[in-house]
C-alpha cells in the first residue's frame, strides 16, 4: 500500500475542494487529490499514492516507472478489486 | 541472468552492480527499511546478485505488519457492528487479528468496503448521514497526508458520521531503536523514498551522525535499489556516514511543505506500539486535540479487547531483520499466504510473503534459478 505511482495531469478542476485532478497512469485514468501540489499543470508528471498527488516527475523517469509496474502487475494490484485479491488469496489460487 | 534481463535497463544493472563488487573490500550489512524495497529486492533477486559481502537485512517498514493486533482487534470488533460502515485500504483485509481478519467480518455480514483513497470513504460518510463511517488510518508518512487531508475535511463540513481509527507510524523513529538494541548488526540504511517525498530529509543527519550510519533515501525499483546499496557500500568503506539522496526525481530536501502544513495541524506525535516489536518512543501519530472528536477509538468504546499472538509466529524478529522469514520453523507449512500466522505473510510488503511469493515461483523447475545453493532451496521450498 506504500507504493507510489507516477502518472500524468490531464485536467485539473479548479472548482472542486479540495483540488482535483485527473491523472492517467498509463491508461488507467483515475481522480486524485492535488491540494498538496497546488501549483501542478496539466502535462506534469506527479507521483500519486492513495488518491494524493505527493510530488512531480519528470516525464521520462515517470514512463519508466510506469512501464515496470506494468509490466511486474504491479498496476492490477494497485487498482484492481482487493476483494477478489483478497477471495484468490483465501483460496490459494493466487497467482503472481 | 534471468534477473538482470528483467531490469528496465540491465546494461545500467550490471554496471551498478559490477561496480559493487569492485568497491567493496569488507562484509557490510544494511538494512532497507521500507517493505515495498524488500518485495523489490526479494523479487528481482538483488539480494543474490550482490557480492557475499554485502547483506541485506528487512527492516520493519511495512505499515499492515506493524499495526498492532490490539488496533486489528479493534476494527474487528468496529466493522462488526451494526450501523457501522467499514472502510480499509484493501491490503488490511486478510490481516489476522486474534482470531479472525476483516475479510471475515464482512462475510459474517459487517459493512466492510475496500477504498483507494480516504476521500472515498469521506465521500460513503456524505452519502449515508444515518451510518457511522470509520476509516481504518494506518501508514507511514506517506500515507499520512491523505488521512490528515480526509478528516480535516470532514471538520469542515462538519461530517459527525465520520472517524479515523488510526494507527499511523514514523520512519526515524524506527531507525533509532534499531540502531539501540543490543543485538542490533545494521551498519547503513536505505531510507524509503516515498517517505521522504512528504518528509524531506531533515530528519535524518542527527540520526546518521549519532548512530555513524550512512542513511541512503532509496526508490523502490530494482535500479533505485542498486544505486542506494552503491552508495552506502560507498560510503562504508570509506568511513563516512552521511545522509545522501539517491532518489531525487521524487524527494527534495525540503519534502512536501503542503503536506507537512497539513500533518502539523491534524496530528500529533505519541508513543506507539509496533506489532512484534513493541512500544516505540514518539514513534506515532494520533489526532490532535481539535481533531480528537473525529477519533473512532474515543467514539467507539472498544473496551475489553483480549488478544493473542500464534505462539510459533516470529514476526517481530523478521521485523526487525533479526531472522530471514526461511528461519522461522512455521514458513510455508503451517503459515502460507492462505493461512497466514503473522501479517508479514500477508501484506505486500511483508518480508514473509515476498519470501514466499517469489523464492517459491524461482524455484519452478521452468525458471533458470537464482544462484541459491541445493540446500537452500529445499528449506525455501514450501508446500501448498
Ligand atoms: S512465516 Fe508466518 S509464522 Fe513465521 S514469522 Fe512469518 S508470518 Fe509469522
């Protein structure tokens, strides 16, 4: 639950309190907190953890990043439905 | 190599760690302390591609290990009731409390729900005015900004169906009660690099210069890894003990002001207890006293909690790098991933599930195996 993701701003909502934005981590799109980057711009890399922009990135090291957890499933697990994580796990079918 | 193929850029690893093996002249042991470095190195073998010399011990940064049964028990005990909506980062789920885990209370019809964020759980207490919802807070000081941020919110709006049960812990802390007990063998440190993305790195030269530790901020990729170890193998053998950065695309110095305005105002510093290790001076943070309404331990009275840790688990030794998970007599037979004994077998960051998870898949007959010596490998060899 530590990890961190790299991901880029698409668009951000100025209205929204506290501050939201949209950040696509390698095609999975997801809403996160900005209020702790407040100054970030739509095209900046951020890393982002439990829903919380954290800090910037810059954009090469970001794709690495996101090529890596994708490629190590780390992404699906990040994501993906805990329950069924959770059931798998119970029943020994987890595989990784 | 089957490992350095992997590495997003094994002519960078092998580098690195040809690198190592050149440098290093005497045996060293560091301790990473963060549990998703631990997966990271367990998983791409780094601990078996280093020089013999070099040994990596787990430290006890993984914040679903530590989180003390007695709170586990509590947020049972709250998820059971009824009116009550539940809410826990999935990694919380399959965490053994004395005698049960969430995943269990739900199936038993407790309102348990799984969120990626705080704010959805802000967002479920909105929604539903007539339900008392708990978030369970656990994490480092990663994680803390986000948890400060939803109660902090919940303030605001005035959202009294909302509270934290919160079990938060701190990194330096940690360090200086490893490098105090007696038995204690780390020499340097990886320091977790998302940690010091919030905090900055203000924290650690009076720790690095008390304890003559080297204290590397490290990232969590195997290449970030590899250049932490570099650098404190680096620094051992010249006699140094500083605190360097090895993960600057995401950690300035200065942290993330933002976050710490907003951890400065919602919590406060206390002694906390860790599970296996035991209580940790000024290791924690709970709520302050604005914020003391909003927590689920003064709200729910939970009084009475009795609990009990499997005799055979020794997860407070793992934790805190004195034992590898194969030491333990219960790995792999009677606690796997499935039945876990202990929470370092469940969590993703728990050095016995990475034990277990990887050393096991590596050792398929399909894989071109690691250098783990025949004897090795039968003991790694769990059944199920
Ligand atoms: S292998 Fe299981 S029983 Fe042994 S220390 Fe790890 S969690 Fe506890």
């Amino acid at each position: 639950m530590c990890l961190a993701v790299p991901g880029k701003v698409v668009s951000i909502d100025h209205r929204a309190d506290p501050l939201t934005g949209m950040i696509d981590f390698g095609g999975v799109h997801k809403q996160a907190c900005l209020e702790y980057l407040p100054d970030v711009r739509v095209g900046e890399y951020v890393i982002v953890h439990v829903g919380f922009a954290l800090q910037r990135l810059d954009e090469a090291s970001a794709r690495a990043s996101l090529e890596l957890f994708e490629q190590l499933g780390l992404l699906e697990e990040e994501f993906g439905d805990a329950w069924e994580q959770a059931a798998r796990q119970e029943s020994g079918s987890e595989a990784r | 190599m089957k490992y350095i193929d992997e590495f997003n850029d094994p002519d960078l690893a092998r580098r690195l760690l040809d690198e190592i093996h050149a440098i290093v002249t005497r045996p060293w042991a560091l301790m990473e302390v963060c549990g998703g470095q631990t997966h990271s190195i367990i998983r791409h073998g780094i601990d078996q591609l280093l020089p013999d010399k070099v040994e990596l011990i787990h430290g006890p940064g993984c914040p679903v290990c530590v989180t003390p049964l007695d709170v586990i028990d509590q947020a049972l005990e709250i998820a059971a009731r009824p009116g009550v909506i539940f809410c826990s980062f999935g990694d919380m789920l399959r965490v053994p409390g004395t005698d049960r885990d969430l995943f269990r209370v739900k199936g038993e019809g407790g309102d348990v729900r799984v969120v990626y964020s705080p704010l959805d759980a802000l967002d479920l207490a909105r929604k539903n005015p007539d339900r008392q919802v708990v978030f369970f807070a656990i994490g480092f000081e990663t994680t803390a900004p986000a948890n400060a941020m939803a109660v902090h919110q919940a303030r605001r709006l005035g959202l009294d169906n909302f509270s934290l049960l919160v079990s938060h812990v701190r990194v330096p802390p940690a360090i200086e009660a490893i490098m105090t007990a007696p038995e204690c063998r780390v020499q340097g440190f990886l320091a977790a690099g998302h940690v010091c993305s919030v905090m900055g790195t203000a924290e650690y030269p009076e720790l690095a210069d008390k304890h003559r530790v080297p204290i590397v901020v490290t990232g969590f990729e195997p290449l970030d890894i590899l250049e932490g170890i570099r650098l404190a193998v680096h620094q051992l053998e010249r006699g140094e003990h500083r605190v360097e950065n090895a993960y600057p695309r995401a950690v300035r110095e200065q942290g993330n002001p933002a976050a710490l305005r907003m951890l400065e105002e919602v919590f406060e510093v206390n002694d906390r207890n860790w599970r296996g290790i035991g209580r940790i001076p000024a290791s924690g943070w709970r709520l302050s006293d604005a914020y003391r309404a909003y927590d689920a331990e003064h709200r729910f009275d939970v009084a009475g909690i009795r609990t009990e840790e499997p005799a055979e688990c020794r997860a407070g030794e793992v934790l805190q790098g004195l034992i590898k998970p194969t030491e333990c007599e219960a790995f792999g037979t009677s606690c796997t991933p499935r039945t876990p004994l202990g929470a370092t077998m469940v969590s993703s960051e728990g050095a016995c599930a990475a034990y277990y998870l990887y050393r096991r898949m590596n050792n398929a007959p399909a894989a071109q195996g690691p250098r783990v010596p025949q004897s090795q490998q039968e003991e790694m060899n769990p059944v199920g």
